[in-house]
C-alpha cells in the first residue's frame, strides 16, 4: 500500500509541495494532531469495526510537507491518514510500517508517545 515513489508532479511534470489537512489540539497536556492527505479530504473510509470521515469542518488547516515534519517530530499523539502522511512518518523513524492499517483501501496510523514518569 506504501509506494516507494513519493515524487508529485502536475500535468506539466514540474515538482509539486504536497499538502496536508491537520487539526491540532490539546489533549491531557500533550500535543495531538491529525493529519491526512489533501486527496483524502470529502471521504469516508471504513471496514467493519470504523467509519472516518475526513471532513474540512475536523480537519480545519491546510499545511505544507515541512510544517508537518514539525508537528510529527513534537507531538505525543498522532493520528495519520493517506499514503503521503504515513511514508513521510515512516521516512523519519517515528513509526514501523507494521504499524499501519489500511482501512478502504487507505493507509491509516495511530502514534502515541508516553511521556513522564511511569
């Protein structure tokens, strides 16, 4: 489901910065983000056990590849969902890709990062 190729071209075939929605917040002190990529934005995907809906009204801002890269390297919950987002997380070491479940077709991730003593 993850493609080795992660290049982006326009019909022209001149290089395009990919896009993300993300909505940020505050959970438990700790910073929780969801982000899925731009393409996804108007669906739904589901299986037996979960239905998502990735809607403009949750998934509130548009960012580019590198302000992502921020968030994911800051955050102690994640919530991915799209081939881009989840290639990108895996490129930077922040998850194994045994870790993703393709839910419609879709490639989707949940990171938590503990924090604190336990």
């Amino acid at each position: 489901m993850i493609k080795e190729d992660d290049s982006h071209f326009n019909k022209s075939g001149s290089d395009i910065s990919p896009q993300y929605y993300v909505r940020k917040m505050r959970y438990q002190g700790s910073l929780m983000i969801n982000i899925c990529d731009e393409n996804l934005l108007g669906m739904t995907i589901k299986d037996e056990s979960v239905n998502i809906e990735i809607t403009r009204d949750f998934f509130n801002e548009l960012m580019s590849e590198e302000e992502i890269q921020y968030l994911l390297k800051r955050c102690s919950i994640a919530n991915l969902i799209g081939e881009r987002v989840i290639k990108k997380t895996l490129k930077l070491g922040l998850a194994k890709k045994e870790s993703v479940k393709v839910i419609s077709n879709t490639p989707f991730l949940m990171i938590y990062t503990f924090q604190g003593n336990y």
